[in-house]
C-alpha cells in the first residue's frame, strides 16, 4: 500500500507544473514567459521513500528545479513555483474580468 502511494505521489506532482507551463505558454500579454516558464518547475522541499522498504521522509530545504528521482527512490516536491504562477495567471484573469464589466 505505501509503495503505491509512494508512486502515486511521485508520478501525481508534475501535473501542476505542467499545466503552469501551458498556460504560461498559452499567455501572450504575459511579460518575460520565459522566466514565468522556468518558475513553473521550482518544488520546495521533497518527500521520499525507499522502495524496497518503504521508508520514508521530508527534507523541508530541498530546491528542486525540474522532476526527477534517483534509481530506488519515489520522490515527490511541492510544486511552489507552479501555484506562484497559477495564482498569478488566476488574479490577472480576474482582474481583466473586473475591468471589461467597468468599461
């Protein structure tokens, strides 16, 4: 049961990374999307587990710039960068939204 929580977790925080990345990609008013595309794949901290035990555990100042893990190992990160962008697509989107119902 812990492997496949393990696996589901690691295979799981990509997704908000690469849903970030699309949107910035798909955003063409949005200045420097290049630096918005890299912030997309900062993770903060890192969760990890041994496979073959089952071991497990959180290194809280773990900067992780893009997925991927060592041979044994599922590790899962917060994907900070990407709810810093989602966040910020989110309020821009409102704030457009507020402005054409003012006009």
């Amino acid at each position: 049961m812990s492997n496949a929580l393990g696996l589901a977790a690691a295979l799981a925080w990509p997704i908000p990374m690469f849903v970030a990345l699309f949107l910035v990609a798909r955003d063409r008013t949005l200045k420097f999307r290049v630096v918005w595309a890299v912030i997309c794949f900062v993770g903060l901290g890192a969760f990890w587990m041994e496979q073959s035990t089952g071991r497990w555990g959180f290194i809280p100042l773990a900067i992780n710039l893009l997925p991927g893990s060592q041979p044994g190992f599922y590790k899962a990160t917060i994907p900070a960068g990407a709810f810093v962008v989602l966040i910020l697509l989110w309020l821009r989107a409102r704030r457009a939204r507020t402005l054409k119902a003012l006009a």
